[in-house]
C-alpha cells in the first residue's frame, strides 16, 4: 500500500516535470541566437524585455528568452553554463512553488534566473538564506552576472547602518537572512518618519534551505523587546531553593511536550518555603510563574546541549544547525531562570515592543518560492499554510550513493563503540567520513573516543561555529574524518579529493535518527553529489531520545527475543519500521504544534497589520486633522455611552460624574456645567460634547499654530499607538498562556481567545483614541525621551531559541542610520 502510494506520488511528479519540460527546450532553442550576441547587445536585452512588460507582455511570455539571456551571462561571466535541470528548478522557482535538488546541484545558480525575470518588473526580488555567510557568498559570487545584464545586487546582513540598508533594498535583486529582512520589517513600523524605513514592498521571496526557515524555525516568533525593571534577586532564590524538589514526587516532568508541573506536594513545599498560604492566589501569579520556569531550567533545560555557558554569559545553542546564537535570549523569565542555575550575572528581563513569526512574514510577500534538497516528506505542511507545492527535480547525473539500513543496539555505549570502530576501519583505509551527531555533548564524546584511538579528526559543532564553511568544505578529501552537529554547514559543498572516488566516496554516518526524517536526509545528501559515488548509515540504540520516547518498546522486546546482546546490532525491516513510524509520529506532532501557533499567531496578525496600516496613515499623513476630530468625535460617543446605561434622557444619568470625567479627560477646564445637559437626550449629549471638543480643537490650533500642531499630533499619535500595541501584545501572550486552562471547562481555547484578543483590541483603539483626545488638549511641552534600550530575539514554543541584541540609549547614534542621536531621531517623543 505504502509503495503504491509513492508510486502515485512519484508519478505525478514525473508528470509535473513532463508538463514543464518543453519550456526548458524553448530555452535550448534559443541558445545559438543568444550566444550570437555581443556583450552589449546581450545586456541591451533588459531593457527589451523591460519594454515588452510595459507593453502588455507577461513574465511568461518573456520566460523562455530571459532565461536564455541569464544562461548566457552566466557562461560568460562565471564560466558556469545552467543544467537543463537548472532550468526546469528556475521554472518552478518563477511559479512560486519549492524546488527540491539534491545538494550538489547549484541551487545558487539556480536562483539568479527566476531573480532576474522578477525583477524586470522594477519590484525587487529577495534571495533568503540562512546566514549572513552565505548570503554574502551568494550575492558576491553571483552579483557579476546581474550585473552584467544592468540589474543591481543589493546585500542585507547584520550590522549595516541605515544608509546601506536603504541602498540594499532599492537593489533590483536584494540577498539576505530571514532574520534581517522581518527584523527590517518590524523596525520599519516603529519608525517615526517616512525616511527612516529601508524596505519597499515585498513583492517576490525566493527562499535557500526553504525547510530550514519556513518550517525548522517557523515556531520562533522574531522579537523586539525593551528592558523591564524587574528585580533578579526571585531568580536567585528559586534557583537555590528549587534542587530540593524531587522529581515524581514534587514535580513532574514531559519530555515530549517540553513541560514541567508542580504536584500538590511540590507546592506545599513552595508555600512553606516562601510563607505564603496559596500559590494559586492572584497576588503570587509572578512567584508561580518564576517558580515554574526555575523548574523548567533546572529539570528540562540542559547544558552543552541547550545552552553553554561562556565567559560568565549563558548562550542558546540553536536546536535545528548546533551554531552559537550570540545575543539571543530565551524570553518569559526562562533566560534569567538558567543564569542564576548556573550562578551567573543576570541580564535584565525585557517587554515586547513588536514581534511577528516567520510564517506571517513571509505571508506577506505576493509571491513566495523556496528550494531545498529535502522538501516532500512536508509538502502538506507547505500546501496547507504557504500555499506552496513541492516539485522534484530530477538530477543532473544518476545518483549512485549506496544508503545502507541502519545499525540498531540495545544501548548508547554499544552503538558509540560500534561507531568507532567503523569510523577506524574508514580512516585507515582513506575513506573520508562525514559524522553527524545532534548535540555538542554527543560530538563531544565520540571526540575523545576516537582521540584515544588515535584517530585525528575535525569537530564542527557550536563551540567551533566560526570555521564551519572551511571545515565542511574540507571533508570529502582523502583520509578527512570530520564530527558535525546536526546540519551544520548547510549550503556549502563537499568536492571529493583525488582518489576518493576510487575508495566509495564520501562516507556518511549519522549516530542518532533525528525527530524528522528530512534532517536525515538533508546528512545523507552531503555524500553523492553531481553523480559521485557515496556510502550513508545510521547508528541508532534504544537509548537514543527518539526511540526512548516514541518507538522502543516493541523493538526491545524483539531484541530480546533475538537474544540479541549490546555488542551486536540488528538490521530487521521491523525495526527500521518502527523507526520510521517514531519519526512520523513526531513530524505529525511537531506540524501540529506549528499549525496550533499559527492560528493563535493569526489574531494578533489581522490586528497587527490594521495597527501598521494606521500607523502609516499617521507616518506619510500630511494633515492629521481630520483624523484627531474624528477620534475626538467617538471619545465623544465614548463617554456619553459609559454614562447612559439604558437611560434616554439625560436627567436619569450621573451627571456630576459625566461632567468630572469630562473635565478630567475631555475638555479641560469646560465653559458649561452638569446643569447644562438637563432635558438632553443621548443624542443631544452626543452632538454636544462633539461641537464642544471641535471648537476647543480649534481655539487649540489657533493658539499654538498649525506646525506645531501637526508635529505634536503627529509624535502624540506615533507615541500612543506604539506604547498601547506593547501593552497589548504583552497582555495577549499573557492571556494565550493561561487560556489552555478554558478546555477544562469544555470549551476551545482557540475560540475563547479569538474572542477575548477582538474584545481586547476593541478597547485597545478606544483607549488609544481617549489618550490621544486628552494628551492633544491639554499637552504644552513635549519632553525629551527616556532611554530605551531595545533587544531582538527569535523565541520559540516551550522555551527553545531565540535571535540577536542591540541595545540603544538616549544618546546613542540612531541605530536607523541616519547619523543624528537616538533621541533627536527616532527616540523622538518616545517614552
């Protein structure tokens, strides 16, 4: 059944690719007439294909041709001549799908065709990667064929001033990282004038390690967060206090769910510790909170494979590649938790000041294309939420890498063993060998063991992060043996040295099964690049964090029934299905945790995009006039309704009351009296306050100038709508952590904070408008700005990674480039 379903698959899919297929022949066809071409009459084709746009033609109609061009410009300025397979990937590139190629067949290449037909619409292409090393590659190494044809290549990497970012952007094809490019976007709209902006619109993605990005990482929403005062001496005591508590008894722990949770013995404990009465009282939230994330620090959170310390800081190890992520903090107080376990100095804890997930991001662009050489085993997941299907490109040359079954053991230490002891048979034969491990801890250990068989070897992991293009590029020369983490080095290639053919290539060795199956694939693809010959196996044991969790039972008791020792492994289709079913269980749960953060992502997202919308409105607004009366028109509506209940009349309402809040919040120092609203209706009362604010308003205006006006609307607007965004943010991550409680009352939680976050954002724009009515009445001076200092992070569910930091004070060069200070720029009027 399995086979014929992939039988179905796999023919649909050669279908695909014999439907595209005469487009790459249209473009072979114009090969000779192209290579005819003068250098300058094959770059005056841009301007060509410009024209024909304007004149009513497609990208389509243009397709053919302009990828003949490319090709071209390619040979003539990289000596790199497209693969008809090329071609086929850059066609379904251009249509917004996910090209699958294997490593080794020029996915880089690839891009600059669908790139430069896109960006013949004067739109701008983005080229995303995963790190500012191979974004600079790529667009250093590809640049000369854009160019060649008049198209500008721009760069988007950390650490550009302001200028630079602009110049990159306003590029026909602009190279980046995910990280900048929504990082570029959240910065955006907190700016405070039109000119500080860098991007444009999104119109077109083409995004490398596509998996890597919109699946790996799309749990970690990127944020921009501002220092909270909060004191860090709670830390200190938890963590103290907390290596009393006894698993099972006091608390207990999920692995699988990434959870930890206190048992009634356990808060006893903590009541008895604190001297307090009840842990559940709404006056010790913070303290159960604190206490829940030193728990989770101390019982989940685990060193050198989570984190490291280094230099007195603690620094997150990223899950899905092993690299260091410099700067990046967990959030929520579970940062803080870890440092004071680990007896170092506390940072301080921070607010969120704008945050989006990769999913939402990327949402934004009109076209969105991505490559990868594993893609398949989550088209479901691509189709369902990106709009987005996977096509197979056939390769270049066969592929004649041998993939042997796996090796499985009843223990860790038997497997490791058995690793060497391969690993040594290899090396003295001058076979090169590739280790993929998945954790510093695990590369750590096989390390010294081999150190002790003299084996001499590179270890590329965390620790080492600096060197890992050189060393990946390095291990497929004779007699190389080479530890990486995970998927460390994704995007460089491995060449096979002289002689390596001849001895079976580049040998890969994974020593653990991943959670997905498309990271073992992604170690497997590093061997049998372009047709080279290559070997891959998997060591796997029943200890293994996969099989101990979701799979080992049944192939525990087959062993035994094997009579199978820890010396001697087994290669049993059972197991190896087993194994399978473990790593499906966990892709299935791992979507599902995506998906289930999506929709929850989704509310904030409408009402982020309305709050960006209006925030523009306010950023390119010329005259904020209208827009004030209007607000002051429903504070107006606002006010008469809290103090009307069902009262028509006037007379029955509190009007002492109605008149103070008036005064205090309204018009300041009014020329009338409650008296004044007897015998009034509603409406009356309504149409009152209104002509009442509109002529304060103007007597305002008139008093201060219309410059000094709008400039004040302009700040007290930009201001409010930040300061109240913040607040609700932080108050709809606090609401989206407790409303899973809701199911026990048999409702959906989902549905519970749909409706909750709309009631929120209800009164968040009415609280917006009351401020923005009292402050434009009754502010004088507008003073100068505190400091703030701002920090980005990537932070993902269940407390695993986050991304980058970069603190500002008052006094600061504006970090948006402009050369002025912080507070004279885009501190301006902010609190």
């Amino acid at each position: 059944m399995v086979l014929g379903f992939l039988k179905k698959v796999l023919d649909a899919n050669e279908r695909e690719v014999k439907r595209l297929w005469h487009i790459v022949e249209e473009v072979n066809s114009l090969e000779p007439q192209v290579q005819a071409l003068s250098d300058e009459g094959l770059a005056a084709k841009t301007l060509d294909f410009k024209r024909r746009l304007e004149n009513g033609d497609t990208l389509d109609d243009i397709l053919p041709e302009a990828f003949a061009v490319v090709r071209e410009a390619s040979r003539r300025t990289l000596g790199m001549r497209h693969f008809d397979v090329q071609i086929l990937g850059g066609i379904v590139l251009h249509q917004g799908r996910i090209a699958e190629m294997k490593t080794g067949e020029g996915k880089t290449l690839v891009a600059t065709l669908p790139a430069y037909l896109n960006a013949l619409t004067g739109r701008g292409v983005h080229i995303v990667t995963v790190n500012d090393y191979l974004a600079s590659r790529d667009a250093e190494w590809m640049g000369p064929i854009y160019r060649s044809l008049g198209l500008s290549v721009g760069l988007v990497v950390h650490g550009l001033n302001h200028e630079e970012k602009q110049r990159a952007y306003q590029a026909d094809v602009t190279y980046g990282t995910n990280n900048e490019f929504g990082f570029d976007y959240l910065r955006d709209n907190m700016v405070t004038t039109p000119e500080h902006k860098v991007q444009r619109e999104r119109y077109y993605a083409i995004v490398d390690e596509v998996d890597s990005i919109l699946i790996d990482e799309a749990r970690t929403p990127l944020i921009i967060s501002g220092e909270a005062d909060k004191p860090t001496d709670l830390y200190y005591k938890i963590a103290k206090f907390v290596p009393r508590l006894k698993p099972e008894v006091d608390y207990k722990v999920d692995e699988k769910a990434h959870l930890v949770t206190l048992t009634d013995e356990g808060v006893a404990k903590v009541e008895k510790y604190f001297g307090i009465e009840n842990l559940g009282d709404d006056r010790y939230m913070e303290l159960a909170h604190h206490v829940n994330q030193g728990l989770k620090a101390h019982a989940l959170m685990k060193r050198d494979r989570d984190y490291v310390v280094k230099d007195g800081k603690v620094i997150i190890v990223d899950e899905f590649t092993g690299r260091l992520m410099f700067g990046r903090r967990y959030s929520d107080g579970l940062h803080q938790a870890i440092e004071a376990k680990e007896g170092v100095k506390i940072e301080r804890e921070s607010q969120t000041l704008a945050t989006i997930t990769f999913q939402n991001y990327f949402r934004l662009y009109e076209k969105l294309a991505g490559m990868t050489g594993t893609a398949a085993t989550e088209e479901e997941e691509f189709r369902k939420i990106y709009g987005m299907d996977v096509v197979v490109i056939p390769t270049h040359k066969p592929m004649i890498r041998v993939d042997l079954p796996d090796f499985i053991y009843r223990t860790e230490e038997g497997k490791f063993q058995a690793v060497v002891e391969d690993i040594v048979e290899r090396y003295r034969k001058g076979q090169p060998v590739l280790v993929g491990t998945i954790s510093i801890e695990k590369s750590e250990r096989l390390s010294s063991m081999l150190s002790r068989r003299g084996v001499p070897h590179q270890v590329l992991n965390a620790k080492h992060h600096e060197k890992e293009a050189q060393i990946i590029a390095r291990a497929g020369q004779k007699g190389t043996v080479t530890i990486a983490t995970n998927m460390a080095g994704r995007g460089t290639d491995i060449v096979l040295g002289e002689g390596v053919a001849e001895l079976g290539g580049l040998y890969v060795l994974g020593t653990e099964r991943h959670e997905a199956r498309r990271i073992d694939n992604q170690l497997r693809g590093r061997s049998g690049r372009q047709g080279d010959p290559g070997e891959s196996r998997f060591y796997v044991s029943l200890e293994d964090d996969l099989m101990r969790l979701f799979g080992s039972e049944s192939i525990e008791g087959l062993m035994d029934r094997l009579g199978m020792d820890d010396s001697v492994p087994i290669e049993n289709k059972l197991v190896s299905r087993a194994i399978e079913n473990a790593q499906k269980k966990v892709e299935s749960r791992n979507f599902e945790i995506r998906k289930h953060v999506l929709e929850y992502d989704d509310v904030i997202n409408q009402q982020r995009e309305v709050i960006y919308a209006e925030r523009d409105k306010v950023l390119y607004g010329e005259d904020l006039t209208e827009t004030v009366i209007s607000m002051m028109e429903d504070v107006a509506e606002l006010i008469v309704d809290r103090f009307a209940g069902e009262e028509k009349y006037a007379d029955g309402w509190d009007l002492a009351g109605l008149f103070n809040y008036v005064e205090r919040n309204y018009i300041p120092e009014p020329d009338f009296g409650p008296e004044e609203f007897k015998g009034m209706t509603r409406d009356d009362v309504v149409s009152f306050l209104k002509e009442k604010g509109r002529l304060f308003y103007e007597k305002r205006r008139s008093e201060m100038g219309d410059e000094t006006m709008q400039a004040l609307q302009k700040v007290l607007l930009l201001r409010i709508i930040d300061d109240k965004w913040m607040d609700h943010i932080d108050a709809m991550d606090q609401l989206r952590h407790g409303i899973g409680l809701r199911a026990y009352g048999q409702r959906d939680p989902l549905v519970e904070y749909k409706f909750e976050a709309y009631n929120a954002f209800q009164d968040m724009v009415a609280s917006i408008k009351e401020d923005v009515v009292r402050y434009v009445f009754r502010v004088k001076v507008v003073s100068q700005p505190r400091e703030r200092v701002t920090v980005e992070s990537r932070e993902q569910e269940g407390g695993r990674k986050p991304v980058r930091s970069s603190k500002i004070g008052r006094n600061d060069p504006c970090p948006c480039g402009s050369g002025k200070k912080y507070k004279k720029c885009c501190g301006r009027g902010v609190g």
